[in-house]
C-alpha cells in the first residue's frame, strides 16, 4: 500500500468496452478514409494532401441519433471537459454525426456540425461510443429529419428512408407519430409502420457495429453515468486535489475556458432573450445550446416494443439486432430495463 494508508479502489464500472482492434492495412484504409479517429503511427502516413490545417482533439463521443448524446456532453462538461455538442470544443465534440467522414457527395445535415469541421483535417485521438437500446433508439431516430435519416443511410450503403413519410414541415413528433403509428391499423397504415421500423433497425444495427470498430470505449446511455466516470472510460480523468472527487482532464489552459465562459454567458444570455425568458437559460451555462433559439432536446415520440420489431423484422435480422443488443450489456429479447418508453 502507498504511504497514508490503502490505495483507494475505483467504483466498478456497468459498462462494456470495446476490444483492442488489430492494425492491418484494411483497418488503416477505413480509419483514415472513413472516420475521424487519428489514424495510429503503424499505419503509416498518408500521401494525400487536402487540407491545410490540421486539428488534433482529445476526445470524440458519438453514437447514433437519439441515443442520448445531448445528455453526454452536459455531464462532461459538468465534470470539467470542455466538449461541444455538435460543434468542435477545445477537448473535442460530442456528435452522432461525426461517427462517419463527411465528403462533398454526403455532406453532414447538420449545418453547424458541417461549419465547424469545414476545410479542415479534424482527428480525435479517443472515441467513446454511446450505446442505447434498440427499442428505444429506435423510437427516438424516428423524430429525425428525413436528411439525417438519409445521409445515415448513404453511410452504411444501405436502402434510402420508405418513401412514404410525413410531410416537409412536420414536426418532430409528427414525424414519429407517422411513421410509427399505433395500433388499430388500417392495412396501409401497418405497412408504412413496418417498412420504418426494419429501415430504423437497420440503422441502428450498422451505425452501432460501424462505431464498434473504431471506438476505445462504450457506455450505455442508461447506466447514467457522471461526466467524471465516462472520462474514466477513455482515461481523461484524475482526483481533483481540493475536493478528492474524480474530475476530466481538461486540455484548455485557464485563460482560454474563462474565454469559452464568457462566451457561452453571452449566447445564454442571447437565448434567453429570444425565447423571452420561457426556456430556462442553465442549459446554455452548461454548454448545450444554439446560437438562437432552440427547442428543449427531449423529443417527444411514438412508443416501441420488442413485440413491434419481432412483428416488423424478418427472423434472420431480429436475430442480429438481439445478438447485438446483449452484446452491450442488454437483456434477453433487447429488454432495457423498462426504459423503452422513456423519450430522449
């Protein structure tokens, strides 16, 4: 034992991480072509020149749309880590998007995730994946934009959205609602909510087995763990010497966070103002909101069950799915918890 007494021993954690990947030419291709992970010395450098400014970042978290990403960055920043949802930080972002390379023919939908990355070569050198359960994921994606939807799609070569979907202007529960409708069905209604729910499985399915060959560490989303223990995950993390608490390890020198306070004070302060004073400003303290208005993250959607997949899926990819839903640390039959009905 170290002088003063026992070493003092570390809280397990509920979560998997991920398998140390083998480097081979094959792996290397897809980290640098397809990814935004810094690219490990052994594979050697890339003869390609295309941007001229290189910027290197701690740490990426990402998973897939809805799986509660938003909830991710606020409990890193809690913790000291100066990450940016949907933006580049000074430690790095926290981004579903940012799983996948963008490229002139599949542009990110997302305007501000698309600017902060523009032009320039962005490398995290640690990933943590964010996992949560099918059934709630899926619910959840089903409020996403048809763009995003799609250019998810375009990512992992799979099919484009049904054809059938919610018109332009709807809203985010709109959306859900009419892709995933409730029963009783009219026989139209039923296939609509079928051909979504094997679109979004599959989604779900390759986005996450996509992230798993890249990242160093995952956590479940309901295990809710505090912004110091995901830190502890992608070891970015140390006992604060005043409160003996576990903090991240933040990259930001004093002087640049007091500049990114100031900052996030004035585009809090600009918010509440817009919204006139009905949206509680605290969100944009912690560093989670827009420059503008924005409506409250937690998306209201049409519910899902394991029974709705079981109906929708085919057996080979219901078996996938559940393969790797237990896989992440999941109940039998993608059972989470009792969390499926909970909106993210």
């Amino acid at each position: 034992s170290p002088p003063g007494g026992p070493a003092r021993q570390k809280k397990p954690m509920t979560t998997n991480t991920t398998a140390p990947v083998e480097v081979s030419s094959r792996h290397c291709r897809f980290l640098r072509d397809a990814t935004l992970k810094m690219v490990p010395p052994a594979c050697g450098r890339s003869k390609k020149t295309v941007y001229s400014r290189k910027v290197r970042l701690p740490l990426l978290v990402t998973s897939l749309g809805g799986a509660g990403s938003w909830h991710a960055s606020l409990r890193l920043r809690d913790a000291g880590l100066r990450v940016e949802h949907e933006r580049l930080g000074r430690d790095g972002s926290v981004c579903w998007l940012y799983a996948v390379r963008d490229s002139t023919q599949r542009p990110y939908p997302v305007p501000p995730a698309a600017a902060a990355v523009r032009d320039l070569d962005v490398r995290f050198r640690r990933v943590l994946q964010i996992i949560r359960c099918p059934v709630g994921n899926v619910a959840a994606l089903s409020t996403h934009k048809r763009s995003t939807l799609a250019f998810a799609a375009r990512a992992l070569a799979l099919p484009p959205p049904p054809p059938e979907d919610a018109a332009p202007g709807a809203t985010q529960l709109e959306r859900s609602v009419y892709r995933l409708p409730r029963a009783p069905l009219a026989e139209k209604e039923a296939r609509r909510r079928d051909k979504w729910l094997l679109f979004l499985a599959n989604v779900w399915l390759g986005w996450n087995e996509r992230i798993e060959r890249f990242a160093d560490a995952r956590a479940r989303i309901e295990d809710d763990l505090s912004g110091a223990a995901l830190c502890d995950l992608v070891e970015l993390a140390r006992d604060d010497e005043k409160s003996g608490e576990r903090i991240c390890v933040s990259s930001t020198e004093a002087f640049q966070a007091g500049l990114d306070t100031a900052g996030t004070l004035a585009r809090a302060w600009s918010h509440w103002i817009a919204n006139r004073g009905i949206f509680d400003p605290k969100r944009c303290l912690r560093g989670a909101c827009a420059d503008g208005p924005r409506i409250p993250h937690h998306r209201r959607h049409a519910n899902v069950s394991w029974s709705d997949l079981v109906n929708a899926l085919p057996p080979p990819k219901l078996r996938e799915v559940a393969a790797a839903a237990a896989r992440y640390g999941y109940g039998p039959n993608g059972d989470c918890k009792g969390r499926e009905e909970e909106p993210v």
